[in-house]
C-alpha cells in the first residue's frame, strides 16, 4: 500500500521529465482542462483552419502528451505551439481559467532549447532578439537611421518607383504605414530625474517608455507623460529600464527573458506605480513571476512586488480619478480591445469610460471587439498569411461610419494601419490616451483665446 501510494505522489514528477530542460510546462495550467470545447469559438486560428491541433484544447493535449512521453518535440509537436497567436482569448472563455498562454509559452521554451533557430532565421532573431531589443543606444541608433529613411526622401523613392514591391508583401504593407518617427522620450529628457506635475500633485509614477514605443510611436509616449502631468502626477523615466522581454519570451527565449526581467525589476524597485501604455508590455511585467517559477525564491518574491505594481495607463488614469476634459472633440470613433489588455490584464471597461468621457465623442460598438487583429507581437511578420487571414476576419467587424479606431497597444496599431489602408478604409487608427491629450490640448487652446480677447 505505501509503495502504491508513493507510485501515485510520485506520478506528476515522472510525467513532466520528459521535457528535458529547465522551465518545463506547469503540469497544474492543464490539469483543469477536461477538453469541453468551450474554448473554440474564442480561438482565431481554430475558426480558420477548423482543425483541432490549431484549438486550444487541441495544444494542451500536445503539450500535455509531450510530458507524458506518448509525443515527442518535433515539427509535428512545433507548428500548433508556434501557430498559437498567444491572444489569451481562450483563457477568457475557459469555465476552469486554464492558462493556455502560460502552456504556450513555456512548450515554445523547451522547442527552442530542443530545436534552435538555424541559418538565416537564427541570424534574423539573434539579431533583434539579443543584439538590438535589450539596448536602448541600438533602438536609438535605429530610430535615427528610420527617421533618416523618412526625411531624405529615400522613403519617398522606394514608394513612387516601385521598390518597395521588391520586398515580402506583409514587410511592404507595413513600412507604407510607418507612423513618422520623431525623437524618444528617453533621449528628450535623459537628463532630467523627474518630471514635475502640471497640476497639483498627487503621486510620483515610473514610466515604461518600452522599445518599439520609443522609436516608433514617442509621439504616443510624450502623450502619455502629458497626460500624467495635467493630472498631477510626476513622472521618472529610470534611465537603466530595458525592453519587457515579451518578444523573447513569446520566441520561447525564457532566458533571456529572465534576464531582462532582472533589470527591469532592479530600475524600478523604488517606484511605487509604473505605469505602461502598451498592452503586451504591461501583459508581460505582470506575468514576470512566471519566469522565476523555478529561480531563487528571493527573484521571485522580488518579481512579484514588482508586478503589484504595474498598471495600464488607461486603468491607472480611471482608478485614480482623471480630470475630464471640457472641449469637444467631436470624433466618431470606435474601440478595439487589445488582446492583452482585455484577455490578459482585464482592463475593458477603463479605456471605453475615459474615452466616453471625452465631449463630443461619439462612441460606436465593434462586433467582437476583443477579437485579435493578427498582430500578437511579431506574429504578423513570422506567420504572415495566418496574420493576414485574421486581420481579414478583424476587419469584417470594423464599422464603416467611423472617423478614428483607439486602441491601447502599438502592434495593434500597426496591424490594423495595414487592414485599414489594404481593405480601402479611411479611419485614423489611434492610442485611447492620444485622444486624451488632444481634448486636453484643445481646451488649453481655447482657454488661450479666450484670455487673448
């Protein structure tokens, strides 16, 4: 009887050993599932492929088939994983929570250290993943050569003689969306430690200022820092923050991941509030935990302090009480729910109240507006035609009548900057906290000519 009951306690250990490295898939994120198939609607990939490898319960056999040796780690196993968009739709509809995500991301973790990226995709992804995202003076230096391509008429060039149809469709669909480039936020004020409220103080935050945000969209960011400021807060931009570390993790590059985690919880530890206006970023620090699952308990209780502290800019701005702008506005507009800030955070109702509060806004509803645009970090570029199909089904959904989509996350933005332009639309696709700032502005401006007169 011991030896049977030893045999029972043992079993989980034994199940999970076939995955062979560290960081193995938590065996309690599939023990719930009893494959009911509520999941399925709520899955992209499985509406449009209809097969049950592409569903999330369909993975979490895989992934719970591998670690019971009936499996092994091999394409089969790899092309379900890594067609996952990670949009966390189906944790959402889930009766039991499963965290599909979390399965995703750890399995991607073991196909990487069993199958690492060769040849020119190994170059490509050591290239961004390891050489450029974790240092800021690179990003930098890549703003500055984007911003180049923009003002020297290079950009112009490529456009009006053709070149441009010289590269992959999916990579020329998203430089003819390319916002204009202007100047990060952390080399505007890198010499200053704090940024002074506009308006009576109430509280000292700390900004992610991210990667892709700061040389791609610093123009969103510098709205963000007004946005805090006219609302009383000041503001530090840690000088030693480094990239989230999603796009490494979603690769299934955990290590590194940890190691940009360890940073980012090093220059934040004496914020009280950070503050993050891009989903996936936001979605990521608060799951750091996650990565020190099997650390030192003193990372992980570290990495779990940290995560309390995060927040979404549009939930950070509701919960504190904002002041609502007096000016209207007068936009149409409608609002997309960014994967992770819906599925992943829970933020939904925060950024459509902020926007609503906004006068002369006219809000219209989006059928399946938590939906995923294809975007899923660098999904659109890896898996192009299953992006593409998405965002087709994404599109479908967008109300014509409509001047503006908001929305909370740059990937997002650039995704359905490309379903707008390819599918003859006409909406100016923009951040939730954009449109903020802007009613802010315009009523400074009339208060302006008022004292003029």
């Amino acid at each position: 009887m011991n030896s049977a009951k030893a045999d029972i306690k043992d079993a989980p250990c034994q199940s999970v050993s076939n995955y062979l490295w560290k960081d193995a898939p938590d065996e309690k994120k599939w023990a719930d599932c009893v494959h009911c198939g509520m999941c399925l609607e709520s899955c992209p990939t499985y509406e449009i492929t209809g097969q049950e490898q592409h569903s999330p319960r369909g993975r979490v056999h895989l992934i719970k088939s591998v670690a019971e040796g009936k499996i092994s780690v091999n394409e089969q196993f790899t092309d379900p994983v890594f067609a996952c968009l990670d949009c966390r739709a189906c944790t959402t509809a889930c009766p039991a929570n499963v965290d599909v995500g979390g399965l995703i991301e750890e399995a991607r973790g073991q196909i990487r250290q069993a199958m690492p990226l060769t040849g020119w995709k190994g170059m490509i992804s050591k290239f961004f993943l390891k050489e450029l995202f974790p240092h800021s003076h690179r990003l930098e230096a890549a703003g500055s050569l984007l911003k180049l391509y923009q003002k020297s008429g290079m950009q112009k060039m490529m456009r009006t003689t053709g070149l441009l149809n010289m590269m992959p469709t999916h990579l020329a669909d998203i430089e003819h969306v390319m916002p204009k480039i202007t100047r990060s936020v952390r080399k505007k004020y890198k010499k200053k430690r704090v940024l002074k409220a506009k308006a009576e103080r109430k509280a000292e935050v700390a900004f992610l200022t991210g990667c892709i945000m700061d040389v791609m969209f610093s123009d969103i960011n510098e709205a963000t820092l007004n946005v805090l400021r006219r609302n009383g807060n000041d503001v530090v931009i840690p000088p030693s923050q480094t990239c989230c570390g999603a796009l490494h993790v979603h690769a299934g590059d955990r290590d590194m991941g940890r190691q940009l985690a360890k940073k980012n919880i090093e220059a934040f530890q004496h914020a009280d509030t950070i503050i993050v206006n891009a989903a996936g970023c936001g979605c990521m620090l608060k799951e750091y935990p996650e990565l020190f699952r099997e650390e030192e308990q003193e990372w992980l209780e570290k990495a779990e302090v940290f995560a309390e502290k995060v927040q979404d800019i549009s939930k950070y701005l509701h919960d504190t009480g904002y002041r609502p702008p007096q000016t209207k506005l007068h936009k149409r507009i409608t609002y997309h729910d960014a994967c992770h800030l819906a599925h992943g955070q829970g933020v939904r109702e925060e950024p459509r109240d902020i926007l609503l509060s906004i006068p002369g806004v006219e809000m219209v509803h989006m059928a399946n507006a938590d939906r995923c645009c294809g975007s899923a970090g660098i999904y659109n570029l890896t898996n192009p035609d299953m992006a593409g199909a998405v965002l087709q089904s994404k599109m479908e959904h967008v109300p014509h009548d409509v001047e503006m989509i908001s929305m909370g996350n740059p990937g997002c933005m650039l995704q359905m900057a490309v379903g707008v332009k390819k599918y003859g639309r006409s909406q100016q696709i923009v951040h939730t906290v954009q449109l903020l700032e802007w009613a802010y502005q315009k009523e400074e401006e009339e208060a302006h000519r008022v004292e003029e007169k």
